[in-house]
C-alpha cells in the first residue's frame, strides 16, 4: 500500500515538473506542453488503476489552485477553458493506456508506443476535441481539425513513452508495476 501511494505521488509530480517545459499556444487557447507525455507514463508504468490515481491526484492539486499546469496554470478556472476536454479525459487517457499496457503480450517497448498512441493519443482527442468544441462554440469537425495541430508533438511523446517504458523494463524491471 505504501508503495502504491509512493508512486501515485511521484507520477504527480512527474507530470507537475513536465508543465515547467515552456508551453506553446495556439489560435484555439489549448496549450501544446509535455504533461500528455507524463499522462502517457503513469499508465505504462504504472498501470490503469495506479496511473488513473496519479492523474486525478495531480488534477485535485490543479482544481485546489497549485500552479502545475503549464504556463503556471492553476485553479477552477482552467476547467472553464477550451482545454477543459484534455483534461477531463487525462485520468481516462491513463486508465486505458494502463489497461492495453496489462493486457498486451507485446515487447514492453512496442506494447507502451501503442498503448501511447491508442490511450494517450486516441482517448485523449476524443475528449479534448469534444471540449474545444463545447467551450469554443464550434462543430466538432472543426474542433478536429484544430485538435490535429497536436498529433506530430504526440506522436514524438508516444515513441518517447515506449523507449522511457522498455528502459525503465530492463535497468529496474520491477518498477514496472503495469507489467507486475
């Protein structure tokens, strides 16, 4: 147990210090920053259940107005913004990423790209894209087509996920708590 808590806490502050890289902004008001490649590690590394607790720790210390997301962000107000979809569909995104991450029979490193791609790409977008298009009063087609200005950035944090993951796997294996 306290080890499951010592992870969920350290996962946390993982994506918290990934929101220090300098955010890039867009026409739409979402933010292209790091934290979706924290998302992506807690459930490679931690599963879908450990990886889910870590995201939502993280967004409560956000809601109780910490400054962890990018740029300094902090508060209830952010989940009044265009990205309040992204992150909405952060803990789910870790949820599925664990749960492909547990079920795979893949090699560590192939099973954490693709589950990085489905869960933290492909869930992701589907919440943030609905989010944008709800906040910002527009169809989700174009919300989409805003959305897509993401997909070369997360792709390149999908691949680093998997090669962070089949490291991790063969320095500590038993730190791999989505494969125990």
């Amino acid at each position: 147990m306290e080890r499951n808590l010592t992870h969920i806490a350290l996962f946390a502050a993982l994506i918290a210090v990934l929101g220090l890289v300098p955010k890039i902004d867009l026409a739409a008001g979402v933010p292209i920053t790091a934290q979706s490649l924290g998302i992506m590690l807690c459930g490679t590394v931690l599963g879908a259940r450990r990886g889910a607790l870590a995201v939502l720790l993280f967004l409560a210390l956000v809601a109780a107005g910490l400054p962890l997301l990018s740029g300094g962000r902090g508060g209830l107000g952010v989940f009044a913004g265009p990205s309040v979809g992204y992150l909405v569909g952060f803990p789910v995104a870790a949820f599925v990423t664990g749960w492909l991450m547990e079920r795979t029979t893949l090699s560590t490193g192939l099973a954490a790209g693709a589950a990085s791609v489905i869960g933290g790409i492909g869930v992701l977008y589907v919440f943030g894209i609905g989010g944008m298009a709800l906040m910002l009063g527009v169809t989700p087609t174009e919300a989409a087509f805003l959305g897509m200005a993401f997909l070369p950035g997360d792709i390149v944090k999908a691949v680093l996920a998997g090669m962070v993951t089949q490291s991790l796997a063969r320095m500590r294996p038993a730190s791999l708590l989505s494969r125990a």
